[in-house]
C-alpha cells in the first residue's frame, strides 16, 4: 500500500509513519515545518525514517505543493497537518489556523476527488464538542467548539464529509483526545511539567487545576487511526480517548511520583478557550474498529520521561 502522510513530521504524524513503515507501507509525507515549535525538532522526530527507501518528503505548505503529482499511486491519504493548540488560536494567529486547518484541508480533499485514492482519514479533535459537562462524550453530541482552533477542527470536519457525501470519496474523522507520549510538542501540559521535572523551575497552571482531561497515549492514537483507515465506515467519525479522565491536579501528582520529583507549582489565571472537562465515548471506535485503549496513564508518563531523559543523555555524549 502508498500512504500520504500529511503533517509527517509534527508529533503523531512522525508516529504514524513510522507504523505504516514498519508493517512494509511505502509513505509520501507532507510537512511546511511551521514554526509552532523548531524545525530541528520536527527533523530530529523523522530522523529514523529519513533514509529509509519506502519513504519520501516532501517539504511544503498543502497549500501551494503539487498534489495532483504527490497522490499519483497513493491508495490512502491521512491528513494530520494542521496548526495545533487551542490557548493562541485567538488574535492575529487565527488567521494560521484558517488558512492551515480549513483552506489547506479543502485543496486537498479537491486533489483527492480528482485522484484514484480509495479512502482519507482526518485527525479531528475533542475540541470540537465544546465546553460541556455532558460526559462522556458522544459522537452524537452537539459540537459548540469553545475555542477558535475548535471552529477550524469542526469546519474542516464538516468538509471532509461533504466530500463523501457529494463524491463518494471515502473519508473517516477520528477525534483525538489530548494526545501524549514521546516526542509530545513542547508546548502541551505533560511536556512542559515533565521538563521541569527534568530540568528544574517551576510549572504553571492554568486557574485551579481541576479542569480534567481524557489523555490519550500516542500509540494508542496510532493504533486507532490505522484501524479507521482499515475498517472505519465511510463519512462517519469516531472518539480515540485514553480510556480515564483526570485533573490537572491528579496529574502533577502522578508526575511527582513517575519522576521522585518535587514540582514547584505557580499558578495564574484560567485561560480562555480551555474547557474544564473532556472524556471520550469510545464504544463505536471499540465496536467498529476493534478499538480499545491500551496504554494506562501511569504507563505513558513513564514512557515519555524515558524519552526524555534519553535525549538530554544524547545531548551530554
Ligand atoms: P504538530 O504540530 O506536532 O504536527 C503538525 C505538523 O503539520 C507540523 O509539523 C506542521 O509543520 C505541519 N503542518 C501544519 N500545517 C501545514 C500545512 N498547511 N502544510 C504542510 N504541513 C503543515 O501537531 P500534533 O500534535 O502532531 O497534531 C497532529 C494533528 O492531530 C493535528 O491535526 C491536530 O489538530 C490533531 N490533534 C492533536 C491532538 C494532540 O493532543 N496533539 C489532539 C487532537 C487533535
Ligand atoms: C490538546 C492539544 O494541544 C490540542 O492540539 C488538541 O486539539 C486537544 O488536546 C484535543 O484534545 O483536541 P489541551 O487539552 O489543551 O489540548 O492539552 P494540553 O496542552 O496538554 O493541556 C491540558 C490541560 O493542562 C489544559 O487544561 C491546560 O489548561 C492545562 N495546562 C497546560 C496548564 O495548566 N499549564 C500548562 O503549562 C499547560
């Protein structure tokens, strides 16, 4: 099989390509190297993959790059490229958000309905559903995103399904919930407390701590979005949750105990688009896909502070 991996070397997106490698894909990625976070990182995260012959880069924006030329003999497409973080989705940024998670989603799926490319599977977002207290979270539940990226997810979203709808093209949306692990961007919650954990200073929390989030392991993200893209039924859309919901608070605890470190704790005002609580309904991602989370959160904490400590131990060769 010929993947398109849009976003291949942002976070999941240099984790998924490493899956569709190693069970024998051959992968095309796509990635602008936006300055969300340094380039050298983004490069370091598909080191692995850089040489290997089943895989090719290309380097540019979904916006302007040939793509009639890149789908040529690609069988599925999965589109993760987008501008991420709800928090400075507002402002001038948005303009970011628009023109990468919405214009640049809807070129593609325009080059896709002129390709032979049998199915695209979109990573959608909890952000979608909003500030709600109505949990777990149900893909039948109304969608009011609470942030301005929310609104470019959901649109995007709807986009993706009207090219099944009008065009046949079979399109899956899976909606992650906050997404962690190795190579987790730098500027996430377990990212940022892990660092300190590493490196000393302080962490910073966002009003009271107990806003709580469903996270989810990033080879548990993998796993369900390979299932969506072999068994997902075309047009509909599924949750990918890590299977337990805790606050801000529980996790620095947890963290505390993962790491033996002590955290110091500042803590400033809520900030606007965060929403107090996620978790996902995942029974039609168990029961369509086969989909069940694997990883515990005190599992993937440890696995992300293997990582890393093996990158400072690289640094000090
Ligand atoms: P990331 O920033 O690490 O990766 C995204 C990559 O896409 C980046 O490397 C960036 O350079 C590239 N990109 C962005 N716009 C592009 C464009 N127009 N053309 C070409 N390349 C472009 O982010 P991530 O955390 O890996 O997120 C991947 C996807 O998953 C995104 O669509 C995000 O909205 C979605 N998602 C992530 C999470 C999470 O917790 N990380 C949760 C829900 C949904
Ligand atoms: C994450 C991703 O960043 C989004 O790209 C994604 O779309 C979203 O998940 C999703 O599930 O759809 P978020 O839940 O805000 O967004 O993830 P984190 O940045 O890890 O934040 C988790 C919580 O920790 C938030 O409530 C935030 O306010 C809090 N936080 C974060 C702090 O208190 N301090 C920090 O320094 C960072």
């Amino acid at each position: 099989m010929r993947y398109l991996v849009t976003g291949c070397a942002g976070f999941v997106g240099s984790h998924l390509v490493e899956r569709l490698l190693a069970q024998g894909g051959e992968v095309i990625g796509v990635d602008a190297f936006l300055e969300n976070y340094p380039r050298e990182r983004k490069l370091s995260q598909i080191s692995g993959v850089l040489e290997q012959p089943s895989f090719r880069l290309v380097e540019g924006l979904l916006q302007e790059i040939d793509l009639e030329e890149i789908l040529e003999g690609i069988d599925q497409v999965f589109h993760l490229a987008a501008v991420p973080g709800v928090r400075p989705s507002w402002g001038k940024a948005f303009q970011d958000y628009a023109d990468n998670n919405l214009l640049a989603t809807q070129r593609l799926l325009e080059a896709c309905r002129e390709s032979g490319i049998q199915r695209l599977i979109y990573a959608s977002s909890s952000s979608v559903y909003g500030d709600t207290d109505r949990l777990p979270m149900h893909e039948d539940a109304l969608t009011l995103p609470f942030s301005p990226y929310g609104v470019t997810k959901l649109a995007a979203e709807h986009m993706v399904r009207l090219y099944y709808r009008n065009f046949g093209l079979e399109t899956v949306s899976v909606r992650y919930f906050t997404v962690y692990g190795s190579r987790q961007r730098p500027d996430m919650a377990i990212q940022r407390f892990l660092r300190v954990a590493a490196e000393g200073g302080s962490v910073t929390v966002f009003g009271d701590g107990e806003q709580s989030r469903d996270f989810t392991h990033v080879t548990d993200i993998a796993d369900a979005t390979l299932r969506a893209a072999a068994r997902g039924t075309p047009g509909r859309v599924y949750n990918v949750g890590g299977g337990s919901r805790v606050t801000v608070n529980e996790l620095l605890a947890l963290i505390e105990q993962v790491t033996g470190c002590r955290l110091s704790i500042e803590r400033t005002p809520a900030k606007p688009g965060d929403v107090r609580a996620t978790l996902a309904d995942c029974s039609s991602a168990q029961q369509d896909l086969g989909f069940t989370p694997r990883v515990s959160l005190k599992e993937g904490l440890e696995e992300q502070w293997a990582w890393l400590n093996s990158l400072a131990d690289k640094a000090g060769q």
